[in-house]
C-alpha cells in the first residue's frame, strides 16, 4: 500500500482542524471518514502491481561516453489499466534518464517506454530493481512493489585515438609502396614479378624469369606479414593516477586499440595482456576483422589495482604468452619506484627474445609548471616539475641504453606516436 502526498496533507489538514476545534463537529468526523473512505476505494481501485511483467531490450555494449538507448517494455496482465510512476533504478555512473516513468498500461496490453544511459565509467553496468506504485483513480492512494529485468551492458574505452586512423594507414601504404620500390631488404619479402620500368634498381630483376618470359621482369616485395605484437598494460598503483580527468590506464588502453587497428590492417597478430601482482586479462595474439571488439571487450573489466605491478610476473606471462619473436609494447609509467626497482631487473630475460617498446603518458600540467616564474611559490613549484622531467629523462635513457624503445608523450599525441615507433619498426624490419 502507498499513501500519496495528496491524500497525506488532506489528512494532516483534517486532523489540525479536529484539534484546533473547541468541540469537534461532526461534519469534521464525517469529512475524516470519508477521506478514509476514499483512500481505501483508491487502494482497491489501483491496478495491481502484481500484474505487470518487465522486459528490457537494446544494445548490450557501447563505447564510453556514448549514449545508449535501453527499451523498457511493460506488460499488463491483470483485469485494470495500471496507472503508475515506475523508478528505474541504475547505477549512478550509468547516467541513466529519465529516473522515473509515468507508466499507464490498459488491461492486457504493452507499452514501451526508453531509458536513456550515459555511462562515466567502463566495465559492466546492470540495473538494480524497479519499483512501482500503482495509483488509484483519485491519486491518493495505491499500490506499491518491486520488480527486476536484468540487463548487462558492458561499457567498453572510448577510442578517442580513432581520428589517427587515416593518417596511420596512409603512413603504412608509404611504408608498403616504399619496399616495393626499393626492392628487397631486411623485413620485406618476395611478392611477384613485374615488369621493367626505367629507374628500377637492377640488381632486382630476376634474369632466369626475363629470359623464360622474354621481357625483363623485377622482383617485387612487401612489408612482412604475420609478426606478433603484444600489449602489456601495467595496472599497478601508478596507472590508476589521472592526467586531467582520464586514468593513466584509460589513455594506455586508447593507445594500445589504435596501434592494434593499424597493426591489423598490416596483417600483424595483436595480443594483450593486463597485468598488476597478477594477470587481470589475457588475450592471445590474434587477428580478424573483430579483434577491437575482443580487445574493448577485456579491456572494459579491467581496473587499477593500488598495488605495485610484480615485473617478473609480467615478464613471465609475457614469455608463456608470446612463443616467438614479437614486439612488446609495455604500457607503464617512468618512475623510479617502477623501473629502476620493478622493470628494470626482468628487462634482460625479455629483451633477449622480444623486442621491446616502453610507453608511458606524460602530463602536460608538469611541463606548464616548469616554466613557471611569477612569485616564489611558481619558482619552487618549477624546481620540484623540473626535477621529475629531469628523472623522466634519465629513466628513458637508461632504458634506451638497454635496447628498449621508449615512447614519453602527452596524451593528444601518446597514441600516435605509440604507433609511429611500431609503423618505423615495421618498415626497418625491426619486428
């Protein structure tokens, strides 16, 4: 049963003018009663709650920061038109409106009703319950219940790194056009043959294919196929730190779904392994025309742990993950705590199978500082950015000194430059 604050401020009302009355007149008492009356034929009147059956339908995942339309669809199945305020209940960071529906549903009928989301957060989001109370035809007084329609939808990362996508695959048609022109060399391979055109490099024509064709013919090659990439995000304490509004991790994971589209697109396998004092998703190298939603779809559920990474259990699952020769893209943070204490003891076991690319996001809030000379608290603040710019540096060069490719950007151009190292590996033949 619910009382609504109509008939509650009726009653209030009726009950201060009884008390404040010298002698209580009947017509109070029968205004009292007739109240009660009416608020108990609204009871009975009220369309069961009983009654009603609840469906959802809709997208099932969606990119964060995209709006997603989830139908409600409600069923009467009792013998009254149901006449209710329905609270869709979601959680607070599914952005969810409108929150509550005004519901009218004839007897034996269905009417559908759309909630729209707009989630702030990844991972999976579901709906707790939905509460209903039926009024009556007056609006007193109803009928009050519960119900649930379960519902998951996965929110997976935004990709906003998408706008580099053009300039990336255009990077890797110069790239292939390149080995084609230049003939042979290290990370390329044979292709087809063509024929002679004045400028070609003569020592690509294949002679014993000129004189069985009887025209000269050039030998030529493209970029190799099928090398192995594999994207380490580190989710330890560190990637949960954010540079603006976005987590560390977020923008890790924006880079990695950028250079794995490229890496596609070039006929590469892409693996991804999430990984802190244990592994949260492992996914193996792989490719096809899906391997973004597979990958969005492990990334969304994965979350930073406030704890420091184990590197030598990274190391490992990296090796038992990837079998033969890759690149190993590890998304971390240059810190001393993380490389010199963490990474920098398991670096040779995997360098000396792998060739290896240290990403890391930079704040741009950090350099801005640095230049600050205004009054005393800007110089100091200077000296203290200066100071971890300068540790910065030296981190990335004791890691260049050990082989290791390093990658230290902001976040407008972390994930472009993440994948120009891998397009110049790529056209070196360094993977």
């Amino acid at each position: 049963m619910a009382i609504t604050g109509r008939a509650a401020m009726l009653a209030f009302a009726g009950v201060l003018a009884v008390l404040l009355s010298p002698a209580p007149a009947p017509t109070l008492v029968l205004v009292n009663a007739a109240l009660l009356l009416m608020v108990g034929a609204d009871i009975m009147l009220a369309g069961r709650v009983r009654r009603l059956e609840f469906t959802r339908s809709g997208p099932t995942s969606a990119r964060l920061g995209e709006p997603v339309t989830i139908v409600l669809a409600v069923t009467n199945t009792g013998r009254r038109t149901v006449r209710a305020r329905v609270r869709d209940a979601w959680p607070p960071s599914s952005g969810a409106q409108p929150r509550i529906l005004n519901v009218t549903v004839p007897a034996g009928q269905r009417r559908f009703f759309e909630v729209v989301l707009r989630p702030t957060r990844r991972g999976d989001r579901r709906p707790f319950r939905i509460t209903v109370r039926s009024l009556g035809p007056l609006g007193l007084a109803g009928r009050q219940g519960r119900h649930s329609a379960p519902w998951t939808l996965r929110v997976l990362p935004p990709f906003t790194s998408r706008r580099h996508v053009p300039a990336a695959f255009a990077r890797l048609q110069e790239i292939e056009g390149d080995v084609t022109l230049r003939g042979g060399g290290q990370g390329s391979e044979f292709d087809s043959l063509r024929d002679y055109v004045p400028g070609d490099d003569v020592r690509m024509i294949d002679w014993r294919a000129s004189a069985r064709r009887g025209a000269v013919a050039v030998k030529s090659f493209r970029p190799e196929q099928d090398r192995r990439v594999v994207c380490v995000l580190d989710t330890g304490r560190t990637s949960a730190g954010r540079i603006g509004d976005t987590p560390r991790l977020d923008h890790a994971m924006d880079a990695a779904l950028l250079l794995a589209a490229v890496a596609a697109r070039a006929g590469d396998r892409i693996g991804l392994i999430a990984h802190d004092t244990a592994a949260q998703a492992i996914l193996p190298a792989t490719g096809g025309l899906d391997l973004l939603v597979r990958m969005s779809a492990a990334m969304a559920l994965v979350e930073p742990v406030l704890a420091e990474a184990d590197h030598r259990a990274i190391v490992s699952s990296v090796l038992r993950t990837a079998g033969r020769r890759s690149l190993v893209v590890l998304f971390t943070e240059l810190a001393p705590a993380v490389i010199e204490e963490g990474l920098l003891p398991a670096l040779p076991a995997l360098t000396a199978r792998h060739t290896v690319l240290v990403a890391a996001v930079s704040d741009p809030r950090v350099a801005e500082l640095s230049t600050g000379r205004g009054n005393v608290r800007a110089v100091y603040a200077a000296a203290a950015a200066e100071q971890t710019l300068l540790r910065r540096r030296q981190l990335t060069g004791m890691l260049r000194h050990r082989g290791v490719q390093v990658v230290d950007a902001p976040p407008a151009t972390f994930a472009a430059a993440v994948t120009e190292i891998y397009l110049t590996l790529k056209s070196t033949g360094g993977l």
